[in-house]
C-alpha cells in the first residue's frame, strides 16, 4: 500500500514539474517575427550572422544571437543593425560579457537608455 502511495505522490511531483515550467517560461520570438522589426527579412538576418561571426571572430551561435536580440529590441535600423551586431559580439568577447549584456551595452551607446530585452 505504501508502494502505491509513494508512486502516485512520486508521479503528482513529476505533473507539478512540468506544469510550472510551461507557466514559468518566457515566451520567446521567432526570428521571423522579429526581423520586420528592423525592416530586414528572415533570410538578410540569417545571412547577417556569419559574416559578423567570420569578421569579429565569435562564434556563429553568439553572433546570431546578438543579431537576433538587436533586431527583437526594435532600436535597430536596417542601416545601423549589422555595425551595430559587429560592435557587440566584439565587445561580448573581448570583455567575457554575455550576449545580452552586450547588446544592452551597445544599445546604451547609442542613447537608448533602460533598454529591456525581457521579451527577447
């Protein structure tokens, strides 16, 4: 009997579990819902991040996701983003900072002040 009570305690945890993750998560975006954002498509966003990878010397998974967070923010133009992706993932490595922080730093350089990436 203790066996069967242990089990189902065992198996309502587990529900428990899973159940505050999916409320606890953020909801993120698609990069396809972010790229009009910044008035570029899909495709110019994912053809951004290995040149930025190759000419800054991050990996391609840091420089996607600088371009991914600077286009998510909306602060970035067509024109400034790929300059703007470049001088992040410099700073990101060449400071140990994460992604975030240096995007939110590059955006601060650039007079956006309280920048919030939450919802990226």
């Amino acid at each position: 009997m203790i066996k069967y009570i242990a089990t189902i305690g065992g198996l309502g945890l587990a529900v428990a579990f899973v159940v505050v993750f999916f409320i606890g998560r953020t909801e993120t975006k698609q990069l396809h819902e972010v790229a009009p954002r910044a008035g570029l498509s899909y495709d110019d966003l994912m053809a951004m991040g290995p040149r930025i990878a190759s000419s800054t010397g991050v990996t391609l998974g840091t420089s996607r996701h600088v371009v991914y967070l600077l286009a998510c923010s909306g602060l970035s133009s067509k024109a400034t983003l790929e300059s703007q992706a470049a001088q992040a993932s410099t700073l990101a490595r060449q400071r140990r900072l994460s992604d975030r922080e240096a995007v939110v730093a590059i955006l601060a350089q650039g007079g956006a002040a309280g920048v919030n990436l939450k919802s990226c």
